[in-house]
C-alpha cells in the first residue's frame, strides 16, 4: 500500500484528480450549508430551498448523462481545472449577494459543475493509475479518501466561520481555498502536458 501510494503521488493525473474531488467536496460541502441559510433569510422557506436543490440535481443528473456519451472524446485534464474554476466564478458571483433568482440560478449552475467534476475524477484518476502502474483500487481509495474528508470538514468549517465571522467570510474562505486548488492542478496539467510531448514526439518519429 505504502509504495503504491507513493508512486501514485508522482502521477500528474491522479494528483489533479485528487485536488479535482477535493474542490468538489470543499465548494460542494460548503454552500450545502451556506446557501440554505442564506435563502432563507432572504424569505424563501424550506420547500422552496428544497426545490433549489432538487433542481441542481436533476441537472446535474442530466449534465452526467450527456457527460457518458462524449467522455471518451474529452480532454479530463484541461476539462477538470476549467470546470473547478467555474465552481470559483460561481462562488465568487455568490459572494456579492445577487439577487434571489440570480442566486438560485448560479448554485443550480455551481452543483451542476460539481456533478460533473465528480463524475470525472474517477475516470482522470484511473487513467493516472494506469500509467503510473498502479491498481485501481489503492486509486480509488485515496480519491474517496480525499472526497470524504473534505465533504466532512468543508460544511463544518463554513458553518462555524459564517456563525463566528459572517457568511462574507465565510464565502471568501471557501474561493481563497478553491481558487488555490485550481491554481496547482492548472500547474499539474503543465506537467501532465511535458510527460506527453516525448511520447508524442517519438510516435511522429
């Protein structure tokens, strides 16, 4: 196990894999608490936050669906920081207090994004363990290990800063630490792209 897991730390996709899911579970973990309450002090009651978030599932159901059908045909490396850096423009739009409908609107957009940075985390860390030369369970495990931490400490640690310290602080804690994540895997995907180009450079040959 110990081997395995080092040598997984050395693959440039199974690391943007990893921060992929953690941004899911920070960003995902937080606003599933962040946005109730706002909502509701906003006048909406809990039938309507309940429908809000019904709707972000369905389209994010929908989102995967249509994920499936061209996944084999997608870039996960470049499509996994583009759609964590627009779960940062989602929560940064947050962070102004728009409107109610805009509101709704962009948390429906946000889990949508988190949806499908979910369902490609898996496929991108399998992909790393297979170069790496790794089974895909230790790979799995470390991805479910990471998602499940950060799902357990994201809505903890946003729930005590907005009590302690506002929801303004709240949401600029979550997009400080989401911004950073994206911020290594765009470094991540460089080094990604520099371990291809000699393969790529000895298939023309």
């Amino acid at each position: 196990w110990g081997p395995a897991v080092a040598t997984l730390r050395l693959e440039p996709r199974v690391r943007i894999a990893l921060l992929a899911i953690l941004n899911v579970a920070v960003v995902g973990g937080a606003l599933q608490v962040l946005a109730p309450l706002h909502l509701s002090a906003r006048g909406l009651d809990t039938g309507q936050i309940g429908w809000t978030f019904a709707a972000a599932a369905a389209f994010g159901a929908a989102a995967n669906l249509a994920m499936i059908a061209v996944a084999n045909r997608l870039d996960r490396v470049r499509l996994a920081w583009i759609v964590s850096a627009g779960m940062c423009a989602g929560v940064a739009t947050l962070l102004v207090r728009p409107a109610v409908a805009p509101y709704v609107a962009v948390v429906i957009a946000v889990f949508i994004l988190i949806s499908i940075g979910y369902q490609l985390a898996y496929p991108l860390c399998a992909d790393g363990a297979d170069r790496a030369g790794v089974g895909h369970g230790v790979a799995m495990g470390a991805l479910n290990t990471v998602w499940g931490a950060g799902q357990l400490a994201s809505p903890v640690a946003a729930g005590l800063l907005a009590h302690q310290a506002g929801d303004t602080a709240a949401y600029v804690a979550v997009l400080l630490v989401a911004g950073a994540l994206v911020a290594v895997m765009v470094v991540g995907g460089r080094a990604d792209r520099t371990l291809e180009a000699p393969t790529s450079g000895s298939t023309g040959s």
